[in-house]
C-alpha cells in the first residue's frame, strides 16, 4: 500500500502521478485537517509562474519550467478557471535595470519561452493609469489560476481512479520505519511506500519517520490585502529580489518575488505578499501584522495615489522554506531513505511545479528505491 501524508498541491500531484502506473497498489492520501487547502496551497498569489526567477539548474527552475506547462494542461482537463495572461516585470528606476536584464537572460538560459523586453508605452496601452518605469519586460506563459477550485478538482479527479482514496482529518502522529506501520488518529496502517508531502511539516514527518538529518522547515510569512477601488487588471511584479545586487547571497531570498499587483481569476486585486520571518513554531500563523501604509507605499510605485484607507487586510500564507544544518537551503528536495519519499522545502513556486514534482516521485518509485 502507497501513503501519501499531506493534501496539498503536493500530496495530490504525487497521488496522481502514482495512480497513472498501471496496476498500482492501493493509494491513500492523508491529511491532517478538516478540508485541502487549509495550509500552504490555499494561502498563495495563485500564480502559474513561468520559471525565469530561479538559480540556473536547479530544481526550482526545472520543475517550474516543466510544471508551466503541465499546470495549463491539468486546468484544462479540469476545468478549472485559470488565465494566460502574462505578467510584466519592472524596474523602478534606472538602478534595477541590470537586474532586470538579468532576469531576462536567466528565464532564457531556464528555457522559459516567450519572454521579451517590452517598454511602459506597451504596459501603458493596458494600464494607462500606470507609472513611468525604468524598464519593463513581458513573460507571456505566466498566468493565474483559481487556486480553490483546483485543489477540488484534483480531490475529485484523484478520488474517482480505482484503488485511490483520500482520508480527512486523518493526521499521521507516529512511524515504525522498522514495522513499515504508521499510526494515526483513525488507527494504524501499514504501507510499502511512504511519501511525505507535509509542507511546514515535512520537517516533523522526517523525524517521525527516523530521518537522521538536520532537515528543518522554517515559515515565512505572506500577507496580502485587497485594494477594493484599484483599476489595474495585468498581473505586475517588480524585478525578484535575488537578482538585486547581494540577493543572490542570501538563499532566503530564491523565491522572493516582491510586493506586486494582480487580479485573481475570482475578480478581487490584490497587493502583496510581504515576507516576514517567524520563529520555527510559528506554522499556524497566519495574522496580518503588516500595517496597511507599507502595503500602500509599494503599491504607489506602480501608480499613484493608493491610499491606507483604501486596502483591507486579505489573507496569508506560510512559506515552507528549508534549512540544512542550520542555513537556509534555497530548492526543493526530493531525499529518499528506503522505502520513503520525502519532498522538503516546497515554498514558490511549489503550486506551479506540483505537477512536475508528482512526476519526479514517479520516476523515482518506477527506477525502485
Ligand atoms: C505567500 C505565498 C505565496 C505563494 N505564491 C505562489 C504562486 O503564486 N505560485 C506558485 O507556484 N507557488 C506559490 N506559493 C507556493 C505554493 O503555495 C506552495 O509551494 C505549495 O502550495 C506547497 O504545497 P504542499 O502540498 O507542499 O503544502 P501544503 O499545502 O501545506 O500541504 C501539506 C499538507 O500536509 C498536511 N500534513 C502535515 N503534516 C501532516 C501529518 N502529520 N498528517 C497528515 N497531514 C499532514 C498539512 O495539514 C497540509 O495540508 C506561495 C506560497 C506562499 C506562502
């Protein structure tokens, strides 16, 4: 029998990739809470990203290539409302033009296709109302997508092939990796494959399971607010935060992409997320402690007059970033130990490479453990 703890993107992805080999064994999917979504995978910008932000090589920027694509195929198939609508990168002033340029070059270098310098006269043709930048390039591949009605429909996509079922709440408290027997709230199983797909927790799910590495899974914070009376409909980011001279220094900062504007496919525009720190413990975290005027002063360097008043706290959502030996370590991780499967540090672009990660798993059980 294949365990899956976890019913995120992650775990769901993983599940269907595992229930396409013909003849598999049963597959369960468990999850700790009442409904899927309640952590990382319902709390994100519900982006589709293109993969142009991430070191070149490694997995972030090859999974998020390869989940680009995927990600378009499954909304597709299931019908879930998403958008290609391309998003526009900026650069405020002429200090970030380097940085901007080096954006571009690396999404080519990732394979990232359709990415084109573009010039604010363009971006102005859809958003008059905008800012003058420095520099502007356009990602077409880039998109959005209804996060809640994805992780639904892969719920129900994943529940309707045969020997496959998903248990909730159903959390996994303990695990005899001797036994091959893990114990949960509901009573005990027994498994042949075990793979981790804990998000903020695959840290505690590790250790459970015997794992003798220093893996930890620190949260950092990402909050947003709606801007209720806010015209602009284009999805636009400024330039990621590694590409900024020193950026590249600190592995905290890969998926840092900066406070930006977009509209979700449910209509609401929002401005965000933040990136705050917390402590290990903090997972469940998700209080707004940002006031509204930092919110309003990034907003107003992509258009004038955002005022405070004018945005109201949204939501936010926990980062799962991973931290060997104490550093931060900047990818996913895929580290197997016998018969166990464990995916580590899936923060962004986790929800745009879930698809190629649940592959990657396959792959790996396909070449044996
Ligand atoms: C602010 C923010 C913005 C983001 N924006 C984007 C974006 O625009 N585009 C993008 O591609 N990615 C984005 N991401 C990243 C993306 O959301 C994550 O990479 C992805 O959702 C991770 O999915 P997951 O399945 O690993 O984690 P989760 O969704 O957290 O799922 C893990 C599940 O495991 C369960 N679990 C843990 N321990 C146990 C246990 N012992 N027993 C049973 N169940 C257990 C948890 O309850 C949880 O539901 C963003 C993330 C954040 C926080």
């Amino acid at each position: 029998m294949y365990i899956i703890i976890g019913g995120g993107v992650v775990g769901l992805h993983v599940a269907i990739a595992l229930a396409a080999k013909p003849g598999h064994p049963e597959i369960f999917v468990l999850e700790k809470e009442k409904f899927l979504g309640d952590h990382t995978s319902g709390r994100n910008s519900e982006v589709i990203h293109a993969g142009f932000a991430y070191p070149v090589g490694s997995n972030k920027a090859k999974w998020c290539v390869e989940g680009n694509a995927l990600t378009y195929e499954w909304c597709d198939l299931l019908k879930v409302p998403h958008k290609k609508c391309g998003k526009w990168l900026v650069a405020f002033n002429e200090a970030e033009v380097p940085a901007l340029e080096g954006t571009l070059k690396n999404g080519a270098v990732c394979g990232v296709p359709d990415m084109r310098p573009a010039t604010t006269a363009e971006l102005k043709t859809k958003e008059p109302e905008i800012n003058d930048f420095a520099g502007v390039i356009f990602a077409k591949t880039s998109g959005m997508m209804d996060v809640a009605s994805y992780i639904r429909a892969l719920e129900r996509y994943f529940a309707a092939q045969e020997n496959c079922h998903i248990i909730y709440p159903c959390g996994v408290n303990g695990i005899d990796a001797q036994k091959n027997i893990i114990e949960t709230n509901r009573g005990p199983m027994e498994y042949s494959l075990l793979v981790n797909c804990g998000g903020l927790w695959a840290d505690a799910v590790y250790k459970m399971a015997c794992g003798q590495k220093d893996f930890r899974i620190k949260p950092f914070k990402g909050e947003y607010m709606i801007w209720r009376k806010g015209k602009i409909n284009e999805v636009i980011y400024p330039v990621p935060r590694r590409f900024l001279p020193g950026g590249d220094k600190d592995k905290r900062l890969v998926s840092s992409m900066g406070i930006h504007l977009h509209r979700g496919v449910g209509g609401d525009l929002y401005v965000g997320p933040t990136q705050v720190e917390l402590d290990w413990d903090q997972k469940n975290d998700y209080t707004i402690v940002t006031p509204p005027e930092i919110f309003a002063k990034e907003a107003n360097q992509y258009i004038q007059g955002v005022r405070e008043e004018d945005l109201q706290p949204a939501y936010a959502g926990n980062r799962p970033k991973l931290y060997i030996d104490g550093q931060p370590y900047g990818d996913f991780l895929i580290a197997v130990e016998k018969n166990q499967i464990h995916a580590l540090g899936t923060d962004s672009p986790g929800l745009t490479a879930s698809p190629a990660i649940g592959k990657e798993v396959s792959r790996i059980v396909s070449s044996g453990l």
